[in-house]
C-alpha cells in the first residue's frame, strides 16, 4: 500500500514545527502527487490559526502552487468541533475561502456555550477518572452528528479519539453525507477495533500523518498497520494505491 496524498498536515501558522514550503518539499520528497496544508482553526485555544492571516496564507499557498507545479497543493483547515453543541469555530462563508475543510473535536476547543463547556469537562472526567462514560459517549456523539448535518466538510479526523462515541451512528451519519472518516497515524483512533466494528458499513476513509513536522508528512506505518490487521479493502481508501 502507498500513500498518495497526505491531507492533514500542520505548519507553523498553527502548532507545527516548518513552513508551509517545509511540507510541500517533504511531500516531494515522499512521491505524494497532493498535499493539503490543514492547520488548526480559529477557535483552538491555544493553536488556532488568526483570520488576520488568512490573506497570507492563502497567498502563500498560490505562490508554492508556480513553484512546484508537479503536485497538487491545497489551503485547507482542521475545524474544532465546539462540543455537544455541534458548532464549528468556522462561519459558513468562511468555508468557501478553502480548499478543503477537517472537522474534529478537539480538547483546546473554545466555546461560550455552556453545553460545550459541559462537554469538555465531561471528557476531562472521563480521560483522567474514568467516571460518566455513557454521559460523555451521549454528548460527544451529538455533537459531531449535529455538525456533520450543518457544515459541508470532507472528513472528520480521529473520531473517538479526545471522548467516547457511537461510532457506527457518526459512520452511518458520515457515508450519508460524503464525509470521509480519518485513520490518523499520531492517534489510537480510528484503531484496528474500531475498524473490525465498521466492516459491514462500506465506509470511504482517509490515512493522515497528521505531521507536525516536514519530516514526518507521509509517514503513516502505524495506519497502514491498522488497516491490514483490520482487512479493510484498499478500495475503501481515498488515498491509498496498490504498490505495483
């Protein structure tokens, strides 16, 4: 199995360590034929990227789009879903400005909304006491299936992974709506389980470095791992091609 393009990656704009330019080199250098820049949103409390940036990156991304012609770039974002609220910390208008949109929850999400407050503290609980599982797996799950209903991204990253979900009610949600779900190399989640509990579903899904470094772009072993151990069938796979 070889990685074609890698569609989660992260720079300096947000809380990775090279430039946008780092990662296209490194996706050169790996043979990927796409690379999508996805850096963390605006409501990220301690990595969101600034909308005052906005204008530069995406000029930014133009200008590497003359200079390396022989692969796809694309300005994407990885929005945090708020919490049980299922609000995205992106306005609707504000999607169209990229080329592609990720959504996941995300511990350092930013909300004034009382449910989502309520959301994050019962994950915290849960993660460091193992207390109100069923309460979390409740709130968690409502959130991510109101904002795939609401918002018209492509893929949903590491699902389960920061909270306890229904994963096979978010994955029928998710074929509904052409929504993508993420195996992600730096998180446990979507694990080999989780992928045996969602055979029968038919499933589209993306592999991620989810890199934070430029060397790490397109270093997916663990992934691939996962999705050996669990059969899935390459054709489930946007962007995974047999290896001739």
């Amino acid at each position: 199995m070889k990685l074609r393009a890698d569609l989660h990656s992260h720079t300096t704009y947000s809380d990775g360590k090279g430039s946008m330019e780092d990662n296209v080199r490194a996706a050169i250098d790996k043979g990927l034929h796409t690379l999508a820049i996805t850096d963390h949103g605006f409501g990220h409390g301690f990595f969101g990227i600034k909308r005052r940036n906005l204008p530069r990156m995406r000029a930014e991304i133009e200008e590497l789009k003359k200079k390396y012609p022989d692969i796809q770039i694309l300005f994407g974002v990885e929005a945090n879903i708020s919490g049980s609220s299922g609000k995205l910390d992106l306005r609707r208008e504000e999607m169209e400005l990229f080329d592609i949109v990720l959504a996941g929850y995300h511990f350092g999400s930013i909300s004034f909304r009382p449910e989502d407050w309520t959301t994050h503290l019962l994950n915290f609980l849960y993660k460091f006491f193992g207390v109100f599982k069923q309460t979390a797996r409740r709130k968690n799950t409502r959130g991510i299936l109101l904002a795939m209903q609401r918002y018209p991204f492509s893929i949903l990253t590491h699902p389960g992974d920061k909270g306890p979900v229904d994963l096979r009610l978010i994955a029928k949600v998710a074929k509904k709506r052409g929504i993508a779900l993420e195996i992600n190399e730096r998180h446990r989640h979507l694990s080999a389980e989780d992928l045996k509990e969602l055979a029968d579903l038919g499933l589209n899904y993306i592999v991620s470095s989810d890199a934070h470094r430029p060397e790490d772009i397109a270093r997916v072993p663990q992934a691939l791992e996962r999705i050996r151990e669990a059969g899935v069938p390459v054709s489930q796979i946007v962007n995974i091609e047999e290896e001739e």
